[in-house]
C-alpha cells in the first residue's frame, strides 16, 4: 500500500505583521499630531528613513488643523526616532507653490501636502506627495539633501495623486506610476486605473498610458492605486498597490463624521523590468486585508494603505503602510514568496 504524501503549497499569504505594530503613532510625536500615517521609508547613508502624514488639532467631529510632514529615523526599520519638529508645513507649501507655479499662483491656491513616498535614485533623496489644491487634488515630485530644504520639480496638473517614483531610470527615462482620477467619461464612479509616466528630467512628464484597471483587480469594485515605491526583482518590478470595495450599505468602524463604507487592502502586481507598463503577474487576493485592531478602528476604519517597502540585502521585504488612517504599521514578507504570489498574466 503506498502512502500519499502531500506535496507542499507555497503559502497562499506570505506576509507576516510585525508583533510590535503600530511601529509609529501620534503617541511617539514630540508636536502636536492627532494622527500618524501614511508613511515613505528609504535606507539611507545607513539609517532607514521615514517621512510620514502628521494631521494635527483633529477636534474628533471631523475638524483638524492642518497636515505637515514628519520625519523619524531608524537603525533597523522597527524602532523609529522623531525629529524634534516638522519637516514641512503648511507655510512652506505655499512657499514653493508660489516658486514652482509662478505669476499663476494665487495665495488661496494650496491646502495641504500629504501620503509622501520616498525613493533614492542615484543617491538623491526623492519625495512624491499629494497637493490639496483649490482647483482640484495634484501630485508633486520634489527633491532634497537634508530632508529639511526641499526644491519643488513638478506639480502635475488635477485631478491626479499617489505617485511613485522608479529607483533607476527604464530605458534611459525617470518612470513613476500614479493614479488620476478624471469623473468625466466613466461608466462607474470613482473606477480610477493606475498609470505610467516617463520624464528625461524629472520636470516634464509625458508618454502617460494605463497600467492596470481596477476592474482587473478581484477584490476591488472601485478605485486602485500604486502604493509604495517599486522594488526591483530579477523577474520584474514587485510593486504594492491599494485597491478600494466600495459599499455604502455598510457602516464601517472609525470616527470619520461623514460615515465610513470603503474597505482599503494591499494589493501586489509584478511589471516587466523593460516595460514597466506591461504587467505580467498578479496576485488575486488582497496582500493584507484589514483585520487587526489597529487597522479596522481609527480614524477611518478597515484602511491598509502602504507608502514603502525595502528589499533587505536577506530576502527580506519590510512593507510600511498606514493604518485606519491612524498609525504605521510594518510587514514582512520573503521576496521569493511575494514573487510566487504573482499569478502570470499573458502568459
Ligand atoms: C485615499 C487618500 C489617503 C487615505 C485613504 C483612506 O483616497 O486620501 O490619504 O489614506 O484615502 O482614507
């Protein structure tokens, strides 16, 4: 009689959340800040670095002061440090604005900038963020030495946000992926694909083209969106994304006045290394779906929204995402084991 013996399955879901999480809140924050979220990390000169969303002088019905943005460092991309102050606020914003958009600027243009990510690309320090603005949502590109001055490059035209930045130059170009959201045209409201750019300078953007439909994703009825900066792989681009269910009917846990029904996981897809337009794998089931505490009760509950991921010299993949719009929480994963999560497409 022979004995069958099972063959083992690659994990169906190869993440792990950090013990410790959340690894940052508005607890750790030495200014005032009611929520901490939303997070882009590097490993810099040694040090890992993170710039996060601070909202602060939230009244708890929905009213808040204002967003700056916060830096902390870390030795091991656990245990993080918050710098004395700011690193950018409102002021500020308006400032290089002013600078970026000339004789076109009026001083009731700006609001907030906010969801910052960070890449290195040859040895410079990058930042991308949403720009609040009176005529509708903008991304920016921005680039620094210190994390303390930053010079404004470009600021895309509304409705647009969520963009990342490539850390090497595809094909000789700068590349980001970024989500608009244009209303007109779509059959379904908020149904916002994510797309490419490409740009000599890091100024000019141009040779936009979609990436991924939301209806692609399977857990998705609503918006996507590219989430953390993309990490190289022999086999491709391994890039997080966000992905949006949509359900009035429900009433989700959260503080959010206006009522909460949008469910945000972690998705992730795999794009050619060449083309980095073209996807070629796709994992079916959320990378992290809400289901801790700290991810289902916040401001706005059931929220995963990752901003940054680094690929350890081991293997290991630490993916930083906001939580509930309220804190940063960290999870790891093997790169092997995310890339065995791509199911090909096309192939
Ligand atoms: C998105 C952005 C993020 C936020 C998320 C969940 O549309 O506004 O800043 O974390 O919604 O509320």
């Amino acid at each position: 009689m022979s004995i069958a013996v099972a063959t083992p399955k690659p994990p169906v879901n190869p993440i792990v959340r950090h013990a410790g999480n959340p690894v940052l809140s508005a607890l750790n924050v030495p200014y005032p800040s009611s929520l901490t979220f939303n997070a882009g990390v590097v490993r810099y000169a040694g040090r890992y670095l993170m710039v996060f969303r601070n909202d602060h002088g939230h009244d708890g019905c929905g009213g808040f002061q204002g967003t700056n943005i916060g830096l902390a460092t870390s030795k091991d991309g656990v245990a993080w440090h918050v710098e004395p102050g700011p690193i950018f606020c409102e002021a500020e914003v308006r400032e290089e604005l002013k600078k970026t958009m000339g004789h076109h600027y009026d001083p009731n243009f700006v609001k907030r900038i906010y969801d910052p990510r960070l890449t290195v690309i040859d040895g410079k320090i990058l930042m991308c963020f949403a720009v609040d603005t009176m005529h509708g949502i903008c991304g920016g590109v921005a680039t620094t030495e210190d994390l303390r001055k930053f010079k404004w490059l470009s600021v895309s035209a509304p409705d647009n946000r969520n963009m990342v930045l490539f850390p090497r130059r595809v094909n000789g170009r700068y590349f980001r992926y970024e989500r608009p959201m244009p209303v007109y045209m779509r059959e379904h409201p908020e149904s916002f694909p994510i797309w490419c750019a490409e740009s000599h300078d890091l100024v000019f953007w141009g040779r936009n083209r979609p990436v991924l439909g939301a209806d692609e994703v399977p857990y998705a009825n609503s918006k996507i969106g590219p989430a953390a900066p993309p990490i190289e792989t022999p086999k491709g681009w391994l890039v997080t994304i966000h992905a949006v269910d949509r359900d009035p009917a429900k009433r989700l846990r959260g503080w959010e006045p206006k009522g909460w029904y949008k469910t945000y996981y972690a998705g992730l897809m795999l794009t050619d290394l060449h083309d980095p337009s073209k996807v070629i794998g796709l994992m079916r089931k959320p990378l992290l779906a809400p289901q801790t505490d700290y991810e289902i009760a916040g401001f706005r509950g059931s929220v995963i929204f990752p901003c940054g991921m680094i690929l350890e010299d081991t293997g290991e993949v630490k993916i930083y995402y906001g939580a509930a719009d309220t804190c940063v929480a960290l999870a790891t994963a093997h790169v092997e084991d995310l890339l065995a999560a791509c199911e090909p497409i096309g192939a």
